[in-house]
C-alpha cells in the first residue's frame, strides 16, 4: 500500500514534465542504415542544396571544410564545384595591408571561402546569433545527426513537426513555435521548411517531406563523413578472416595428414 501510495505520488511530481516531454521521433527508412548501406548521392546533393539556401541563414557547419563536399562517400561535387560553393560564402578576413581587421564601421572584414575554410556560422558570435533569433542560439548542425537520440529521424520529425495551431489547453511562450519533437514541445526557430521552400536542381518535387528527408540525409553524412569507407574495410576485413580461416584449415589437414 505504501509503495503505491509512493507511485501515484512520484507520477502526479512528475506529469507536468510528462505532459510536454518531446514525442518519440518518426522512424524514416535510411538509404545508409545497415551494414551495407550508403548514402544516396542525389538525395545528399538535394540536402545540401537545403542547406545552402535556407539553414545555413542560422546554422554554421563548422566541422566540414568546403573540400569534404568533394571528397569520396560525400555528396559528390567536383573540385571545381565544390571551390565555387565555397566562393559563394563569406568568413572573416586577416588584416588587410594596413593590418586593419574591421572596416570604419567596426563591421569585420570578409573575403570568399576557399576549400580549406570551414563551413562557417552566418553570425560573427554567439551574442549576435542569439539576438538575431530571440534569445536562443541555433546550434552548429555539423554534429546535430549524431548527438542527438535518434538522430537523423530526429532531424527530420522537428522540420516536418511544426503545427501552426497547438492542441487545446497547450500554451506556447512569444517567440517560440509548438513543435511535439522538441523538449518542451515549444521550440525557438521558426519553420524553416514549407513544401517547395526551394527548386531542386535536378527536378525532385519539394515536397515539405522530401526537403525534411533530403537535409537529414545530409546532415547524417555530415555528422559521419567516413561512414562508407569503414563500412568497406569492415567488410574486406571480414572476407580476409574467412579467407585466412579456410587456409589454416587446409593447412591443418596437410600437416596432420594420416598422423
Ligand atoms: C531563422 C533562423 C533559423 C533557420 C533558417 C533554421 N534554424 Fe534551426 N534553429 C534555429 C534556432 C534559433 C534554434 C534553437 C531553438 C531552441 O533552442 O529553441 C534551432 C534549432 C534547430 C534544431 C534543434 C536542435 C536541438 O538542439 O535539438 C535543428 C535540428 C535545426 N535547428 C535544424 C535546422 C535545419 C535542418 C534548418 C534548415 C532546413 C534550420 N534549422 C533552419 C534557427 C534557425
């Protein structure tokens, strides 16, 4: 009696933070889940070009340089694609040759990235990050696939989760956006994705559940950039095993042969 008494006790303690815990993610089929899987190249392409257009306006991807968008089990740019995407973003430039570091605004200077600079956040600091968004800071998405639970069907259920009206009774603070998948359920960006936020290059239709599926993509092969060459040596190390295990025993039965 006791113990239950205790129970109800702990759930009525612990039912307000029930009530706006995050909802489990939707599960996704991943082109790169098991042990064969790769990344879908078109699909990482299309993510990238979400990326590009729309949540590199908050969000730094700061542990990719531009040259990772060129290299193998990536999203398949050429070199010369991949320098002309980074020319088309701006980071901070060294002293000029007056060893100037910001203009007579006190604004710093800027220059094109290369392919050796990073994929750098669109505000100079947290401070201005978090003015420009209300108070909250939009984290660097380089690791977002990976250190979330769930990650990527994480990803994905926050951009197709947005309800524009919440339920009844659910009240939601100024400046924050409903959204079940995130903790508190209220979430400080706004919807970033709509259906055709952006025309695909290659003709895909933008439907809002291919833009969600297309930048989660990318953002798994982003979090895990080597995911396809381990997958390979795993694989090449397990047929060398079988392989040197059917030597030793051929070797074995001549050895011992009529012993
Ligand atoms: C207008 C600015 C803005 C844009 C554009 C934007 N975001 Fe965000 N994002 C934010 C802010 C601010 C937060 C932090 C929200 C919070 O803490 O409540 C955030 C949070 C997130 C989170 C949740 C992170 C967590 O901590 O769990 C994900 C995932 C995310 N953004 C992905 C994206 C993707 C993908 C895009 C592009 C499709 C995008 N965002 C576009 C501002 C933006």
């Amino acid at each position: 009696m006791k113990k239950l008494l205790l129970l109800l006790f702990a759930l009525a303690l612990a039912a307000p933070a029930l009530a706006t815990a995050a909802q489990p993610p939707q599960k996704q089929a991943w082109s790169f889940n098991g042990p064969f899987g790769t990344y879908d190249r078109a699909s990482l392409q299309r993510g990238f070009q979400i990326y590009r257009e729309v949540c590199s306006a908050c969000h730094g991807l700061t542990y990719l340089k531009f040259r990772d968008l060129a290299a193998p089990g990536g999203p398949g740019f050429s070199e010369q694609e991949a320098a002309a995407i980074a020319h088309s973003f701006q980071v901070a430039a060294g002293p000029n040759e007056t060893g100037e570091e910001t203009d007579d605004n006190g604004v710093r200077l800027q220059r094109p990235a290369t392919l050796a600079d990073v994929i750098p956040s669109p505000f100079p600091n947290q401070q201005a990050a978090r003015n420009s968004n209300s108070g909250a800071l939009p984290p660097d998405l380089s690791l977002m696939a990976a250190a979330r639970k769930d990650g990527v069907d994480y990803v994905y259920s926050i951009l197709v989760g947005f309800v524009e009206h919440p339920p009844k009774g659910v009240k939601v603070k100024e400046g924050l956006n409903f959204n079940p998948y995130f903790e508190g359920q209220a979430i400080a960006m706004p919807q970033p994705l709509t259906s055709e936020a952006v025309i695909y290059a290659d003709g895909t239709h933008a439907s809002l559940q291919q833009e969600a599926h297309d930048v989660a993509t990318f953002l798994a092969w982003a979090a895990d950039p080597q995911m396809e060459q381990r997958k390979r040596l795993g694989f090449e190390v397990v047929a060398f095993l079988i392989l040197f295990s059917g030597l030793l025993f051929l070797s074995y039965r001549k050895v011992w042969k009529g012993k």
